[in-house]
C-alpha cells in the first residue's frame, strides 16, 4: 500500500469503543503538529504533555507560535460556550490543528452544532485549521464531521447502526467484524475500498516527521476485506507551517 499523508489542515476521523485503540493512535499521530489545541471532551487526557489552555497560551496562538495546548472546561462552566470560544479562538487564530477527543461531547447528540464548529470543519482549511476528531458513536456526531473528513481510522464498534452510517461513506467492508482487539479500517476519499490493519505497534520516528507503524500480529483470521501486514503514515507538509 502507499503510504498515508496525514496533513495538518485536514478532516480526520477516529471511531471506536472504548479501549479499541482510537485515542492511542491520535496521541501519535498528533505528535509531530507544531500548532495543536485538544479538546479533552472527556477530560483524559492528562498524560498527553500539553500546556493548559488559558489567557497567556491563546496569546501565543494569536502571535503564530508554536503551542501544544489541553483545553478542559472549568467545573461550572458552560461546556458548550466554552467548546465554542475555544473554537473560535482557534479558527481566528489559523494555521493551527483542532483535536477533538469526542466529538459528541463538544457537539450533543440531536443538537444543532455551533457556529464555530461548522466553521471550523466546513471554512477552516483555507486558513489552515485541520479537525481531527474522535467517537466511540458515529451515529451521534454531526453530518458534516463525516463528509467533509478526508481520512477515517475505524476501530471496533458495538452497535449496528454506527457501522451503518459508516458504511455510507466508506462501503459496505466497514459492516464486517473486527476480531483483532486493536484492529481497524483506513480509508481516504480517493480509495475505492478500505484497508484493514490488524494492529499497530509504534516502531520508531525519524528526524522528517515521519511515523512508522507496523502490523504486530502474525494470525491470519477468516475475514475476506482488503489487509496490510505494514502501515507507514508519513506526515506530509501542509499548506501552513503546522507540520514538520
């Protein structure tokens, strides 16, 4: 298979249960972004090594420098006007990776989505704002948070109808089982049919940004969709300095 350009002013989209494997891989593939804002819907996100979002951080964003940045909503705080000012500080400020560690806490279910947040996903590349997002229900999440993405990363899921509504953006390969605890799908808009990795072991990074992932598991269980036994996600340079 080629390998997977990962640019920084993209749509990326993570689903899967939890302990599937989703956010473990977003940690690493978010790692070489220079410009990154996690939103910690979850507020887990402690371990990952960023800078706390507050008033001095969101200056050095606005200035175009280099920030790694955790925003968690302070207990009282109306999450939803707080997910939507950091937003839109992220989309004024341009040139800068938008993390969303569940999509559906930023955006509930049967809601209609903030100005901000379809801005962001819909106006933002032509800034260079990239969303990368995460779900343990896809079913839940925004419309447009799954047209407009340009790579999806689909770990196991539980239910039926989140499959579904995968399967309409990316084939029916998506409705089949998972039996690799740590398996999933990729697939891109210029793919024809998804591919299927069994599990990823993070091997090793080079000075050019790049990421290497191999395929761990050696069994060749019954499962008739497309599968590669090796991953390479080389991070590709954006239109913006977000990337190495």
């Amino acid at each position: 298979m080629q390998p997977i350009s990962l640019k920084s002013n993209e749509r990326v989209l993570l689903t899967g249960k939890t302990g599937s494997g989703k956010t473990y891989l977003a940690r690493y593939i978010t790692r070489p972004i220079r410009r990154l804002v996690v939103l910690d819907g979850k507020g887990t996100l402690g371990g990952w090594g960023l800078d706390d979002w507050n008033g001095q951080s969101q200056r050095d964003l606005r200035r175009g420098e280099n920030v790694r940045l955790r925003a968690l909503p302070p207990i009282g705080t109306n999450y939803l006007e707080y997910w939507e000012e950091v937003i839109t500080a992220c989309f004024q400020a341009g040139n800068v990776t938008i993390y969303i560690d569940e999509l559906y806490a930023v955006c509930p279910p049967n809601q209609k989505a903030s100005d901000a947040l379809w801005s962001a996903y819909t106006r933002g590349r032509e800034l260079g704002v990239g969303v990368w997002s995460a779900t343990q229900r896809p079913v839940w999440i925004p419309l447009f948070a799954l047209s407009e993405a340009e790579h999806f990363f689909v770990f196991r899921l539980q239910l039926a109808d989140d499959k579904s509504r995968l399967s309409a953006f990316m084939g029916s390969t998506v409705l089949q089982p998972i039996r690799d605890p740590h398996g999933f799908f990729y697939s891109q808009s210029e793919m024809e049919k998804p591919i299927y990795i069994e599990r990823l072991e993070v091997s090793a990074e080079d000075n050019k940004g790049k990421l290497l992932v191999k395929n761990q598991s050696v069994k060749a269980p019954e499962q008739t969709y497309n599968r590669s036994r090796a991953l390479t996600i080389p991070f590709g340079r954006s239109l913006h300095k977000g990337v190495d």
